[in-house]
C-alpha cells in the first residue's frame, strides 16, 4: 500500500499477450480492438485509464518455431514482435499505455520474486506427472476431453486437432488443490467476476468437480525463466506469462504505480484461456496475498469454416488483408457491431460490405455530407442559431440523450458493444428521418423570414446531433470522428475532440452557432470491386 495519501484508482484493461509463434490474425485483432474501444470510451469519460497489451514469448511452441526457422527463440521473437505485432498495432490504432514483452527483465526479474516468495510459504511442492500435453494450447490435457485421431494410439486436441504428446517428467507444484473452495465463495460472493453468464457457469462447473494440483515447471527444456530455486527448470509457461498483468503495473518494482492500477477492472480473454484467468490466476493471488482482478471477461471466438481461426492451423487472416479494402476504422467497427461480444461469429466479406454500404457510407457518411453540403449552400458554411425549434427538434434532442445513456452503459459497462452501437446508429437513422421529414431543400425555397428560421432550426437541429455523434463514434473511428469534428468546425467553440465528455455528449446545444461548417472528406467511399482472390 502507498503511504503517499489516496490514489485515484486507474481503469486498468489488459488484453491477453500474444504468443509470437506467427503473425497475428483476426481473431487476435478483435480482442485487442475491443480493449481499444472500451479503454478509448473511459478516456472519453474523462477517467484515468491504462491500456496494456503485449506478448507471450517463452514455451516450447515458442522455441521450436524458432528452432524450425533456424534462429534463437529470442531472435524469433524480437523479430515478430518488431516487424508483425507491434506494426499491427499502430496500424490499427491501437492506444495501449504499454506493451510487456514476457522477455524483458522487468518481468522475468518480478516473475521469480513472485514464485519464490509461493515457494517459501509452501505454495509449491516437488512431485512427478505425466500426462497427455498440447503444445499448441501450452496446457496438460485431460483424457476424457481428447479426440480420437487417425490410429489407435492416436488422440488430438479439441481445440488444435493435432496429436498430443505424452510428457513424463518431474516437476514442481502449485496447490492449487487448495483453492477450489475459496475460489468457488468469491465467485459466489462476486456474480460479475466472470462475464458472460455462459463463460461464468463453465468455469463454476469445472471448479465445483474439484481443482487437480497443477505443474508448473518443465525440465526437458531451457526457453523459460529458471525457477530461481532450481535452475534446472524453468518455470510453466502460463504462470509466467499471467504474471505480466502486474509485472507491468509496478509490482515489485513502482508500489504507488501498482497501487493505482492494480487490481486491474478487467482482464479480457478469448473464451479459450477462461480456466487459466478465471481459476489459476485468481488462485495464485490469493496464494500470494494479492487482490483479485475485478472482472474477467471472455470474447468467443472468429471462425473460418466451423472452426477457431487459428495461428497454428493456417487458418488465420491478416487485418491488412481487410482494412487496405474497407480502411481501418470500418475494420474497428464492423467486428463490434457484426458479433455480439462473448459468442462466436464468423466473418464474411459479403456481411462486411454490406454493413459497409448500408450503415456506415449511407446512414452515416451521406448524412455527414448533406448537412455540411447544405449549410454551405444556404448559409455560406456559418452555422445558424437554432430559433424556431419545435416537437420536431425535442424528439431529436431526446432521442440523443437517450443513445448517449444507452451507448454509455452498454460499452462501458456492460462490454456489449453490438448494443452500444445499434443505439448510436438508431439515432443516426433518427436523424436522417428528421430531415427527410424537414425537406429543408424545400423549406430553402421560402425567403421569408419565417422560413429562414426554419432552415436553420432543421440544419442547426442536424449539425448539433453530428456534433454529438463524433463524440459518441471517437472511441471506435477515432480517424473518422476526428474529420466530421473538423468539418462541422467544432475545435474553435468546443475545443479537441479528445478532450470532449460522454456525460455532456448528449446536452443539447453545445456547438456554438457561428461555427465554421466545411465539406471535409468523404467519410467512407464507395467500396471498388472485390480483390480477386
Ligand atoms: O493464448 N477468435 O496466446 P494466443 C477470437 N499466450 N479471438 C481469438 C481467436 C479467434 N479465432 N484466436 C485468438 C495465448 N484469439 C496466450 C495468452 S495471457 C496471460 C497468455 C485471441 O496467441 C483471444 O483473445 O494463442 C485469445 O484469448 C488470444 O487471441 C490467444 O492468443
């Protein structure tokens, strides 16, 4: 505990850390934009927030791709890292405040604290298993979950469908035995530990039918860190790997930094590594003597052909290979808007243009360029006062307040994003119903001052709920947002974009009358023809 006074707690959001065993994929994209969206709606909230994301790059998977590619695991990694991670990243926009590499010393350093201090207290016994192993999962394998494979002899994966290989070696222990009853009353004891509800009862179910003890040093092998002990292990790959959600907050190293952060608000997760974030992890805080993470929520998974997108199956599908078609920010909303975050979905080229199309260059590009098109033509691009509003205009002024409360408790709370951006949309369609209704093409042929009052109240009315739905839309198409808030020449009366708050998003009236209206660029052109593939 800091002893420098109260700290404002940080919303703290971590995305899993990427094994670097190849290039990342959609699956791995969709998580880490998730984080981006929710981390970047807490900023826009005015909340301190960290975003941390990273990579996974000590096990055995790890070091027989580099052994394959004829390098040293750390060459691999620093290799993968540089020229295929971290550029996705940027390319897609990604705000993370931080990015831990499991190879770093500020982690390796703090992970062999860390056990050694479970080792003195007991926590960790020497002992001998054997027992089917995934490499692809990095994870022992219980018989009863195997598939049957091409021999007798033969048993696969679940999830990876390859052959698992028997290990047999002697290891040390954690107890986790122990901590099944205490895991189950916190659970009890924090119905929302654990999101969704689905994800919830399947890790209750595995925890109720008792915890195994679980191994977590390996000695056939040296590409880890070194149980500091006994050197000749090192230490399971996933204990060392959750460790970098405080590793990288300060623990060990920066008390006050990790009093901010630490316990993180939410741990995101594909519904693959539940178990490890939901059960071992929390158990080996409450070995440590640590908090628990807040919440712990699991996306499903993108699917090609019936199957997880996978690294290791081939199936994978690079980002770029669909942002230099749609541009990144439609990349950032689609996934969010096309599947309702925890299930599964899969992604079609069909589904994404059509949305493209319908929701984004019609419902909200057009309206974008109509209204700046109009106040232009009629106005000479300086906003009017709003002076004759009526019903008309309080449906709309209502309709906003509305989408800002519902989009603010769908994303920021409760990570239903698909929710969270129907309601923006609905109101973008209320907008664009508003002004069919006005025909303020029509009500511009009336010169007299009554209808110029008018004109301007339907273009005001317009221009205001465009000013409202940039804040809304920064969080998820901060590129985009960031052009309609330039064309509606909202920097002079209302300051950066960045800088404006989801709690005022939906007071009526904040862009100043006067303000510059310009026709910026088109939001999203129209799609050229599909790449032959
Ligand atoms: O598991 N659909 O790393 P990983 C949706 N290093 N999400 C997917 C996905 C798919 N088809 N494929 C991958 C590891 N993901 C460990 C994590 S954390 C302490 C260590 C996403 O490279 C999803 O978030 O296999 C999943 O949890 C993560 O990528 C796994 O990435």
């Amino acid at each position: 505990h800091s002893t420098t006074g109260a700290q404002t707690p940080a919303y703290y959001v971590s995305t899993p850390i990427y094994y670097v065993n190849d290039r990342p994929h959609l699956g791995h994209a969709y998580t880490t934009v998730a984080g981006d969206v929710l981390t970047r709606w807490h900023r826009q909230r005015g909340e301190k927030v960290w975003y941390l994301t990273g990579t996974d790059e000590h096990g055995q998977k790890i070091m027989r791709t580099a052994d394959a590619n004829g390098v040293t695991p750390q060459e691999w990694c620093d290799k993968l890292v540089e020229e295929a991670w971290k550029p996705l990243w940027q390319h897609l926009n990604i705000a993370n405040d931080d990015f831990i590499r499991t190879t770093q010393q500020r982690h390796t350093d703090r992970v062999q604290e860390f056990v050694q201090d479970l080792f003195d207290k007991g926590e960790i016994y020497k002992g001998g298993y054997s027992g089917p192993y995934c490499v692809g999962c990095e994870e022992y394998k219980l018989q009863a979950e195997l598939l049957d494979g091409a021999t007798e002899d033969e048993k696969l994966c679940p999830i990876h469908k390859k052959p698992v290989e028997w290990l047999e070696e002697e290891n040390y222990f954690f107890r986790l035995s122990a901590y099944g009853p205490k895991l189950l009353e916190f659970y009890a004891e924090n119905p929302g530990f654990i999101a969704p509800e689905t994800a919830r009862n399947e890790v209750l179910r595995f925890v109720e039918q008792g915890l195994q003890d679980l191994s977590i040093s390996r000695s056939t092998f040296n590409w880890g860190v070194p149980l500091p002990w006994d050197e000749k292990h090192v230490l399971y790959v996933w204990v060392d790997a959750l460790q970098n959600y405080i590793t990288a907050a300060g623990y060990g190293s920066d008390p006050e930094r990790f009093a901010e952060l630490w316990p993180a608000s939410v741990h995101l997760v594909g519904k693959d590594i539940l178990r490890f974030h939901a059960v071992i992890w929390p158990a080996m805080l409450m070995a440590a003597g640590l908090p628990l993470p807040k919440r712990v929520v699991a996306n499903g998974w993108l699917m090609v052909g019936g199957e997880k997108m996978s690294k290791s199956n081939l199936t994978g599908i690079a980002p770029q290979d669909l942002t230099s078609h749609f541009g990144v920010d439609a990349y950032r909303y689609y996934f969010l808007r096309a599947i309702p975050f925890g299930t599964d979905g899969s992604f079609s080229w069909e589904d994404f243009s059509a949305r493209y199309t319908s929701e984004l260059a019609n419902d909200f590009g057009n309206l974008a360029s109509r209204v700046a098109a109009m106040v232009g033509k009629y106005f000479d691009g300086a906003l009017p006062a709003a002076t004759a509003p009526g019903p008309a205009e309080q449906a709309v002024a209502d309709g906003l307040a509305a989408a800002v409360r519902t989009a603010d408790r769908k994303i920021g709370e409760d990570l239903d994003f698909a929710g969270g951006l129907a309601a923006i949309f609905e109101f973008v369609k209320q907008v664009n119903g508003y002004i069919s209704d006005q025909e303020p093409w029509k009500v511009a042929k009336d010169d007299s001052q009554e209808g110029r009052a008018r004109l301007a109240t339907v273009l005001y009315t317009a221009a205001e709920s465009l000013r409202a739905t940039a804040v809304l839309l920064n969080p998820v198409m901060p590129d985009t947002a960031e052009k309609l808030w330039v064309s509606l020449g909202a920097e002079a009366g209302l300051g950066a974009l960045a800088a404006q708050s989801i709690a005022t998003a939906g007071d009526w009236g904040r862009l100043p009358a006067g303000s510059t209206v310009t026709k910026g660029e088109i939001l999203f052109p129209r799609l050229e023809e599909k790449p032959a593939a």
